[in-house]
C-alpha cells in the first residue's frame, strides 16, 4: 500500500486530475506486479486484473520481461501472449494475432 499511495502521489504531483473513470488523464501509473504477491482490497488488485487485456502492456513487458511468471497463471508473460493469441478464434483475437505479429521485435528503444 505503500508503493501505491507514493505513486498516486506522484500522478497527483505531476498534475493528474479527476476525471470521467477511463477517461484521458495527465499520467496513469499502475502497479502490474510486485514480486509474487497476489492481494486485492478495494483500492488496488495485484498483478493488475486488466494486464491480460492490454496489448500495449504485454507486448513491452514480454520485450523485457519474457520469463517472468504470471502469479496466478504460473505461466511466463511469453507464455501467455502465445496461448492468447492462439485460443481464441474471435474476430476481435484474429485482429490481436495480426497486430502482435505485426509489432517491430524492438518495442522498447
């Protein structure tokens, strides 16, 4: 809790304001992992409940940090990219496949 309420600290700092929930903000820090640790309450769940969801956090994560594993999957984050872009045969997932394939191997510069 620590670690959160710092980094909200920090978006209240850097000149996040209240807005419209998923709506655009100034800066958004989230927690994705620490450690192992698996915990939710009402403020924060960890790893981060929409990580699985977000192609513009895997595909960095997996660029940096392929052989980390997922605490509730136990699956490493590579591992996980390639089961949810092959399990799934949903119009809006074939579009997913083609976009990961579609990034530059170099995400991160």
């Amino acid at each position: 809790m620590e670690l959160f309420k710092f980094l909200k600290l920090i978006e209240t700092q850097v000149g996040r304001t209240a807005t419209q929930k998923w709506g655009p903000r100034e800066i958004d820090l989230d927690i994705l992992f620490y450690n192992d640790i698996v915990f939710s309450d009402d403020e924060i769940t960890i790893p981060h409940k929409d990580l699985l969801n977000r192609d513009f956090v895997l595909v960095p994560l997996n660029e940096i940090a392929p052989d980390l594993i997922h605490p509730l999957m136990n699956k490493k984050i590579s591992e996980i990219i390639i089961f949810q872009t092959m399990s799934n045969d949903s119009f809006a997932q074939q579009k997913k496949t083609y976009i990961l394939r579609k990034i530059p191997h170099r995400v991160l510069i």
